[in-house]
C-alpha cells in the first residue's frame, strides 16, 4: 500500500478499533486473520440544497415491480460499462404508463450519449432525473434506481451514486497482484452517518462488480457503517 495521508490513516485507525483490531501497512488483523486491505476516498460532488437532509427512500411493491421493469428492459440496450441513475419521486400512481414512459426517456438519453449530464422531466406527476455514469468494470449495474420522498434531494443521490459506483469499480479493477485471502475496502465520506442506508442501497446494486469481501465507509465523524456483513 502506498503511504498514507493523515485522513486514510485515522480511517483505518477507526475501522481497526471497530473490530478491535491491528492493522499494518496493507493489512488489518482481525481476531487472528490478516485481510488486505485498499482504501479511496469519496470527491464529495456538491447538491442543490446546501443542507441536504437524509435520503428518504421508497421500497414498496409499487417501486420493486417498476425496477425489475426497468432492469429487464435495459438489461441488452444499455451499453457494458454504463450504469443509468435514475431518480423518481413518489408516489408512483401510474406504474404502467410510468415504466413505459421512463423507457422511451432512457434509450433518448443513451442515443444522446452524455455521460455526466443530468435529464429531467416529469412524468405523470413524478419529478425524474437521469445520468448515464461510465464506470471503471464491464460488470457495472445496468441501472441504479430509486424512488425517494419529495423532499429528497435528488442531485444528492445521483452524486452519492456516481461517486461510490466510480470509486468502487475503479478500485476493483485496478491491475495489481491481488493476495490471496479475504479483501476489504474502506471508503471514507464527508457526509454523515444518515446517508449509509442509501449508501447500503447503491451497494447492493454495485455488489457483483465489487470484487471485495467486505466494504466499509468511515464518514466525517470518525463512525465506521459497514456496506457488506
């Protein structure tokens, strides 16, 4: 591992006290195991609010029927390497003609190919935003969805999203002798502790892409949330 900056190293301080556990150059120690370990730390993109409260996501029957929709439509147009973030408000009222309209919106964005730039419209009454994210891994999510409260900022969540898809696969692929054994990574945030039920979310939809055992986030406050059990 390469020499540690004074923000990495308190963040593996706080993981290794975390598990009661020692840690060395590369390595933690955990109860008589020693695990490789890579860290990354997130750029922390701005939101529109400058405030910006918890996520507050949906996960209804509604919402799970709309994204296994949207996966199984976009599962063979959206180009390997791609990942569609797509944000909806709630409540979804017409799922149907929500789904068919935030197809046709998606495949006019991929024809566009503007990764990075956000589209957003509204469609049937809920407020939609689209980015495309060109990750690091050809096993990178099709689509990442979420259906959040109104008074969710949504920009947030793309961010949130980009920055943690990006960070993950980068570090995943990256061409260097991988040790056998058990490996983890530790992604330090600015943001608070709140966000790591989103942040939970955006990794069980990145998960087969990881390559990592195990993946923990130190936030701002020194607390360690894990994204893997």
């Amino acid at each position: 591992m390469r020499d540690l900056k004074k923000q990495e190293r308190s963040a593996l301080e706080a993981v290794a006290r975390r598990f009661g556990a020692t840690w060395e150059q590369g390595f933690i120690t955990v109860d008589g195991k020693r695990i490789a370990v890579e860290i990354t730390t997130l750029k922390e993109r701005g939101t529109a609010k400058a405030n910006a409260a918890k996520p507050r996501l949906r996960f209804d029957k509604v919402v799970a029927w709309l994204m296994q929709r949207l996966q199984v439509t976009l599962a063979n147009t959206v180009p390997d390497g791609t990942t569609v973030v797509l944000t909806v408000t709630a409540s979804i009222r017409l799922a149907s003609k929500t789904a068919a309209s935030l197809e046709d919106k998606i495949q006019t964005v991929l024809d566009r190919r503007s990764p990075g730039r956000d589209e957003k419209c509204t469609i049937h009454g809920n407020r939609v935003r689209i980015r495309l994210v060109k990750g690091k891994s050809e096993r990178a999510p099709k689509l990442i969805g979420f259906v959040h409260n109104p008074d969710s900022d949504p920009l947030l969540l793309l961010n949130m999203t980009s920055e943690l898809l990006e960070r993950i696969t980068a570090q995943a692929s990256r061409r260097t002798p991988r040790p056998a054994g058990d490996r983890w990574l530790v992604v330090i945030s600015a943001r608070g502790i709140s966000c790591l039920d989103a942040y939970r979310y955006i990794h069980s939809q990145v998960r087969n892409a990881t390559g990592f055992n195990r993946i923990l986030m130190v936030f701002g406050d020194g607390r360690v949330g894990m994204l893997t059990d």
